[in-house]
C-alpha cells in the first residue's frame, strides 16, 4: 500500500520543480505542488498513465493550467529564479546558462516548453508526454525536436554577436 508519505517525499521535488520552470514563481510552484498531491491522494485509483511521475506532471500542469485561466493572462517569468537549493559546487556559468535558456523558454508557448521540459529535466518516453499533454506521440516528438533546434539556433546567435 502506497502511503502519502512516500509518495510526497519521493515525488515533491521533482513535481515542484516541473510547476517552477512553467510559472516562474516559487510561490506559485509552491501552491501548484500542494494541489498536486492532493488531486493525487484523493484519485490514486484512477491513475491513467504509465508511471506515477507522469501522472503527478499532468495534474501538476492541469493545475497550472486552470490557475491561467483565473488569472486572465499569461504571467511573464522573471529574469532570475533563484534555485531552492543551491550547493556551493554551482558555478556562475551554470546559473548564467540557466538563466539564458529560462529566458528563451519563457518566448515559447506553454505545451512546447512542457513538453521539452518533461522530456528533458524528467526524461520520461514520449508517449508518456503524449498522455501527459494530451497529443499524439509524433506530435511530442516534434515539440521536443523543434525547441532544441530553437534552442540550437539561439545559442548559434549568440555566439555570432
């Protein structure tokens, strides 16, 4: 039997993670993980996905979601996000790198930016991201594709200049 506990200590960082990159709010992330967890708990039984992980990303999202129709408005990203847990082996250029692709994600739009970001930073299959956002696997695989290329291409410019 699954306990609440285990679930939460197992799952809670990367599902506040996964609700950080798409508010860019630690306050919100914050509000976005509790929702999760609770949506989670109370419909344990019914997951439909593969792996639990994705199951908590795609309430995390919903969650996300519903709070941008709230609010009317897609909320801008600020331009520094402080990493909850910084270790003292973090180097200016990792931060300012980070920094740089946070930047350019935020440009993008939201499915896109799940999608890479789940596949990236959680490295789960793409039909798992399928599920989880609601499309086809070539579409997946084509958003994941399309924002490396983008982010290719960025990196391309930036360096010319």
């Amino acid at each position: 039997m699954l306990k609440f506990k285990d679930l939460y200590s197992k799952y809670a960082h990367d599902v506040y993670r996964f609700a950080f990159w798409l508010s860019g709010n630690s306050e919100d992330a914050k509000d976005i993980t509790s929702e999760t967890f609770v949506r989670a708990w109370m419909n344990l039984s019914s997951i439909r996905t593969e792996t639990l992980k994705g199951y908590l990303l795609k309430i995390a999202r919903n969650v996300y979601l519903v709070q941008l129709r709230k609010q009317g408005k897609h909320t801008e990203l600020e331009d520094a996000h402080p990493d909850p847990s910084p270790g003292p082996e973090k180097s200016i250029d990792v931060r300012s790198e980070l920094a740089r692709i946070q930047t350019f994600l935020k440009t993008l739009p939201e499915i896109d930016r799940s999608a890479f970001v789940i596949r990236i930073k959680y490295e789960l299959p793409y039909a798992e991201i399928a599920r989880i956002l609601q499309i086809s696997e070539a579409a997946a695989r084509v958003k994941v594709h399309r924002v490396r290329k983008k982010l290719i291409a960025n990196r391309m410019d930036e360096e010319a200049t």
